[in-house]
C-alpha cells in the first residue's frame, strides 16, 4: 500500500461520499436497518448518524481499512450506536450463516474485487426472513453515458480505490440469489452522470418473500 492509498484516499473517498446527494440518499434507506446488522463496507461511518437507534440491536461494521475503521469508531462514539468493527473482507465474511437480521451495503459493491462472492457471502450470513438493504451507483441506462462509464472506468478505478462505474447492481444481485423486493432508480442531482446513476432499495433471499 502506497502513501496515497494508506492516507490522502481514505479522506478523498470520505469527501466524495459525504457529499450532500449521496448523503440525502443514505438517509432514505439507513433507517430501515433493525436487529443485528451487518454493515458492509462502513468505512469512515457515514451511516452511522442515521440509524434508527430504536430498531437496532447492534450494527457490526466490516471494513477493509484500518484507517477508515479509526474514523468510525470515533462516529460510533458522537452517536452513542452500539457498533463492532470488524476488519475483513466482504468476499470472505467472518460470521456464520443466519446470523444477522439486516445487511446494509451503501457504495461499497463498486470497489469489491469479486463482487459477486461479496453477495453470496451477504446472503449466506443473513438469516431466512432477514433484509438486505442497498444503495449503489452503478451502469446507467442511456447508451452514450454507458459508454463514457466504460471509457473512464480504468483510469476512475486507479484514482478512486478500485471503485467501477458501470456494474449492474440490480443483476449482480439477483445473481447472488437474492429477489428484490423493491428497486428504485435515478440519476442524483449534481452529480456528474457518468459517477450518478443510482440504485437503491430492498432484498430478501430468493422464495422467502
């Protein structure tokens, strides 16, 4: 790991997914987590000021990025949320099956290597009648800004911690066996629309609706 990705990445990504768009949205769709959550890629804790304190037994927050993690703990703190950090790889979690009432993952299935196995590791430790709650950016419908997404995603990916442009959050989870409950789709204002297309909403594992 280089200087740029152990100290200034960490606050870049912070930056870019504070921004008050993506912040509107993490508001709509935090407050649904109850039970035992699973909040993956927690980063510096931007979700942590809108859970529901009330529905929500603890959250454990896997990240894997130690400098990220320090800077949760201390958000964890301001809001009194009962969070355990857990550093770790979302292509491997550490947990066992059936084991949390809620995943929650927020702009994070962009920059997972195998994201994929990241969604089949979610689905495994969420128990038979749990939620997996998303909100993602992701590929965008209109043709040309498609286009832009792939010509730009090489060069996004080395500046921007590996994130991707252009994944099919919708596909890639119904292809982990997860059937959508709901989804909701939009660009997000003031955001450039190769970085701005979003995808957010709710999934149960496949046949327990």
């Amino acid at each position: 790991m280089n200087v740029y990705e152990k100290y200034l990445l960490p606050r870049l990504l912070n930056c870019l997914c504070s921004a008050k768009p993506v912040r509107y949205q993490r508001q709509k769709v935090v407050p649904g987590a109850q039970g035992v959550v699973l909040e993956v890629g927690i980063g510096s804790g931007l979700n942590i000021p809108f859970y529901d304190v009330a529905r929500v037994e603890r959250v454990i927050g896997l990240d894997p990025s130690v400098e990220l993690n320090a800077l949760a703990r201390c958000v964890a703190a301001e809001h009194c949320v009962p969070v355990e950090l857990m550093l770790g790889d979302a292509q491997a979690i550490a947990l066992a099956e059936n084991s949390v009432d809620t995943v929650l993952v927020t702009y994070t299935l962009c920059t997972i290597p195998d994201a994929l196995s990241a969604c089949r590791e979610m689905l495994r430790v969420l128990k038979p009648n749990g939620r997996l709650i998303f909100c993602e950016h992701g590929i965008a419908p209109d043709v040309s800004v498609a286009r832009w997404q792939a010509r730009i995603d090489p060069l996004w990916g080395l500046l921007a911690g590996g994130c991707h442009l252009n994944r099919d959050i919708p596909r890639l989870l119904t292809d982990a066996g997860f059937e959508l409950q709901n989804l909701e789709k939009m660009y997000l204002p003031s955001t450039p629309r190769f970085a701005g297309y979003n995808f957010w909403g709710s999934a149960q594992i496949g046949g327990h609706l």
